[in-house]
C-alpha cells in the first residue's frame, strides 16, 4: 500500500512539475547562396536552448543562449527581439550566433566565428520550410 501511494505522489509531482517542450523550426541561407542552415529553437516555461544544423549535415551544434533584448518599435505590432546565442562544439564555444525578430519573422541571423571572427549573414529562408523542417533543394 505504502509503495503504491509513493509510486502515486511520484506521478501526481512529476505531472505538477513538467512543462510541454515547443520545438520551433526556421530554415536560412546566407546572403552569398552557399550556406543553408537549420535553427531548431526548444523552449518550455522556464528554459531555452537550441541546436543549428547545416545542409548536408548530420550532426547538430547545441546553441545556448547568453543574452536576449527586447525593444517595443510600436505597441501594435510585437516587439523586436535580438537574442545572442554561443554555438558550443565538443564542449568548446565555436562562435556566437545573433538573430534579430519580431514575432515570426527573423529580420536576420548572423554567425560570428570564435577562432577568426569572421561573419556570415542569413536570411530567413521560408521556401525551403515545408511545415516541420527544412527542405533543400
């Protein structure tokens, strides 16, 4: 008896406590044509992270996020967001990508390498999404 009202307590807790995962998934190419990207952006209640990964690519680059603004440009219209995100590989942080949006549209996305501080720039790229990931053709 006691065992089933802990095994209880622990499913009563565990759905009190948990928060619905949402995924959300935006496709980019770099302003030159050559670089296509995945941003899968994972957010509940309390946390955010994410992953990127590039065309032809099985492997995926956790980002973590470091620093979000937001700036009201007009009180019709959601706010504009610039979230800076570190780009970590094999536990070392590669680059920091930056992103620009209000609402659902990303003004743009920037990745700015660690190592040579070179840039490349990306524009949303929503041919390319069929309505759960990106599609490149």
């Amino acid at each position: 008896m006691l065992r089933a009202f802990l095994l209880f307590l622990l499913l009563v807790s565990w759905t009190c406590f948990s928060s619905e995962v949402s995924k959300d998934v935006r496709c980019f190419t770099s302003t030159d044509g050559r670089v296509n990207l995945k941003l899968a952006l994972l957010t509940d209640n309390k946390w955010m992270g994410g992953y990127i990964i590039y065309k032809n690519s099985s492997s995926a680059i956790t980002i973590v996020p470091i620093k979000s603004e937001c700036e009201t440009l007009d009180v019709d219209r959601p706010s504009e967001t610039t979230t800076t995100w570190l780009a970590v590989i094999n536990g070392g942080v590669a680059g920091k990508f930056k992103a620009v949006h209000q609402g659902a549209i990303f003004s743009y996305l920037n990745y700015s390498n660690a190592k040579n501080e070179n840039v490349m720039n990306f524009i949303q790229n929503d041919d390319a999404f069929d309505g759960n990931d990106c599609i490149w053709k």
